[in-house]
C-alpha cells in the first residue's frame, strides 16, 4: 500500500506524550518535600500510598548506654514542645557499639521507663528520667542499669533489693496513653499480674500517674510525680485507655479490647482523665448507649466498635472524618486504615494501608518472633504522614544477649506513611 500511496517515505513518528496518573503526581509531590537529613527510605507504595522506613529514628534509639531497647512506646506532646515518652519492658546498662551485642551481664530490665524530647531542627534531645543504680563507675557492678520507674503496690520486693537494682517480677505496670490537663501530665498505667509463670500476664486494674511539668528537663521540678491513685479504676481488665483521642465535643476517648481483636472504647466527661467515664455498651438487639458501670463480659462480646478484627486502636480526625488505624490480627504485618462519622464508630471500611518488613534492618540474625505494638505518633509527623513504631521480639528470649545484633531486638523501629487520607480515592 505504502508504493501505491506513496506516502510511506513522508511519514514522520511522533513520539507519543506520557502524561503523569494522578497517583504518579502525588507521589512525586511527596518526594518533592522529603529532605535528605530525614533519612527516609522508600519501603513500599499502595496506589497513593507511600510508605518509608525512617532510618533516622531508628538510629536515634540504636543506643549504647543507659536505655538500649523497650518496647510499648508512646508518646505525648507537652505545652512547652516537648514530648513524653514513656516504654514498657526496657533494657538500660552497657552494649557493644561495634557488633550491637547486648551482654547479659552488664544490662537489667526494669519493667517501665519514662522520657523527654526536646524539639530541635536535630530531633535528637532525649532525657532519660530513669533512676539509675549508678553512672560513675565503669568498672562496677550495674553501671548505667536502672529501675522500674512507677512499681506496683503489690510488688513484692524490699526497698534494700530496689535500691541494689533488682527488678520486681511478680506485679507490674505497663503503660496506657496519657494526656495533659490543668498543665500536668495524667499517664494511665496499667497494672499486670504475673504471679503465675504458667500462665499468660493477666491485665487489672488503672493506675493514674500525675505529672509536674513546671520548669525544663533535668529540673528537680520537671516530671516529678505528683500523685499515684493505683486504685484509680481497680475494675479494669480491658484496657481502657490504652489509646486515647481528644475529641472537640469535649470528651477524650479511650480504647481498649476484649480478647486483643474485639475494640472497645470509654469516654470522660471532660478532657481531665478524673472526671467521670462511662462505656459505650451494646444491648443483645445492638443498640448501642452509653453506662456508668463497668461492662460485664457479655456486654462487651457484643459491645466492638469495628467491622475487622484487628489490635491497638489508633483514633485521629481529619476534616470531618475519624480515622481508626490498627495492626491486622495474629501479630500481622499488615496496617489497617478504617473510618466513621463519629469517634466511638461503628468503624467500617476496612483496607488495607500498608504492609511492615519480615526482617529487621540490623546486625547477625534479621528474623524476629512477633510484631506487636504498632503505635501512632502524630506530634512526630512533620507533613501531616502517619508516625508508626513497632516493637519486635527475638525467637527466644535469650538471643536478645550476647550475640551480634542482640540488642536490636527488642527495640523500637520507625516507619512513615504518606497520602494516607488518599487510600479511599478512586
């Protein structure tokens, strides 16, 4: 046809324009905006949704003396800029800094820690508030190892044994969220029974810690206790407040679960976590209302408030929209995102918004048991991205000691979400 027409030797090809998808575009904003001295790393991508490994947080908790790993860790924005911290289960005392190899010696495991964090272009202010047995020594015994920080009342060793750095095993508490009020600090800690070593740690009761915040890090004044009511809600069993929102209508709401999976949630009466709560509880035809007493527990088998089962409930807003994000079940490694017109659910909508590593970025042995506590930081996000840490545990507990990249367990990781409120889009 092209010798019939001769038109073939005139033809000229034009090179087809590409233009940019919509979720191309958004990606390449994100980029835009990154700098380099975030040290983020691209983990994953979900149609918008960017994730990243912040590699700079994980190397601000990659520690050598004192703290050197915990898990629970959440965090609080103060008046004053700073943030609290506060861990469960922590190791402080000495490692290797070259092979990251933890000695079993020369650490201890106090079973709750708190600290600050001092805003800077830097980021990299941390306070230890820890009671440390001694920090003048090297060549001693407990150099830079610590204590519990708040000890239960049941707990069961002498003073003289606290006071030598021994670490009460039989009654604990673990941390729940905390918010400020009045300009003090109120920490919900929740108290945990493990007197039976056959059996699972069993959560009761609610201690509320109050905190002064008058001064700056390293006053005599600043985060010193104020009050411990360790029978602040001695009814507790599931956890209310392990997570909390401050909602706008004036009542700060607090998630808890039943058997990890189910999500309950509370609320105050005002945004003071000693004004009186009541739970929100659903009748056998599933009307939901809100009571004064504690749920028993056929009313809270019926009582979820989301359409997915899932762990760790993290609540946020944005515009007229609650975002709840929790961790997919059995200790999955998948991220959830849901959403509902109201703080208190129901929900629904359940997708999946990003997915967490099968490895571990560190030194020797890379694979780890389980993944637990996937916990929001929002005063952390520098763009409006999700914060996340995650907590990872060693196949046995004795490789978290004297083996290289030990102490890399049983620390905190740091991940950054980007085009989050995006996952809905067409």
């Amino acid at each position: 046809m092209c010798g019939i027409l001769g038109a073939c030797d005139k033809f000229e090809a034009v090179p087809l324009e590409y233009k940019s998808t919509p979720q191309e575009e958004a990606q390449e904003a994100v980029l835009n905006t990154i700098k380099p001295t975030w040290e983020l790393e691209l983990m994953e991508t979900n149609g918008y949704v960017m994730a990243f490994k912040d590699k700079k947080y994980d190397k601000l908790f990659t520690r050598t003396l004192g703290w050197n790993g915990g898990d629970g860790v959440l965090t609080t924005l103060l008046p004053d800029g700073n943030a609290f911290w506060s861990f469960n289960d922590s190791w402080y005392g000495v490692v290797d800094g070259e092979n990251r190899s933890r000695d079993g010696n020369k650490v201890n495991f106090p079973r709750n820690t708190i600290m600050v964090q001092t805003p800077g272009d830097e980021e990299e202010n941390l306070v230890w508030l820890a009671d440390f047995v001694q920090t003048t020594d090297p060549a001693a015994s407990r150099y830079y190892q610590a204590r519990t920080h708040i000890r239960h009342p049941k707990a069961s060793l002498s003073e003289e044994e606290v006071q030598k750095g021994e670490i009460d095993q039989d009654w604990l508490y673990w941390a729940g969220d905390a918010t400020v009020c009045n300009n003090q600090l109120q920490v919900l800690w929740n108290g945990v029974d493990n007197t039976n070593q056959q059996a699972l740690m069993r959560h009761e009761g609610i201690c509320l810690a109050t905190y002064s915040l008058e001064g700056n890090p390293g006053d005599d004044s600043y985060m010193k206790l104020i009050n411990a009511d360790h029978h602040f809600n001695d009814a507790d069993i599931y956890g209310y407040g392990s997570t909390l929102w401050e909602d706008e209508d004036g009542h700060i709401y607090l998630y808890g679960s039943y058997n990890n999976y189910d999500m309950l949630v509370a609320r105050t009466a005002r945004h003071d976590l000693t004004s009186p709560w009541e739970y929100y509880v659903s009748d056998e035809q599933g009307n939901f209302s809100w009571q004064t007493t504690y749920p028993t527990e056929q009313e809270v088998k019926r009582s979820r408030i989301q359409d997915t089962d899932c762990s760790m409930p993290w609540v946020i807003k944005k515009g007229d929209t609650y975002y709840m994000f929790a961790q997919a079940k059995w200790f999955g490694r998948e991220m959830y995102i849901f959403r509902s017109d109201k703080p208190y659910g129901p929900f629904v909508d359940c997708k999946r918004l990003f997915g967490l590593p099968d490895l571990l970025d560190k030194l020797g042995e890379r694979t780890y048991k389980n993944l637990y506590m996937v916990n929001l930081h929002p005063h952390l996000s520098r763009n409006g991205e999700l914060v996340f840490s995650t907590n990872t545990d060693a196949k046995d507990f004795g490789d978290n000691f004297n083996a290289v990249g030990s102490a890399d367990f049983y620390r905190p990781y740091f991940y950054r979400v980007y085009n989050w409120e995006k996952v809905y889009d067409e």
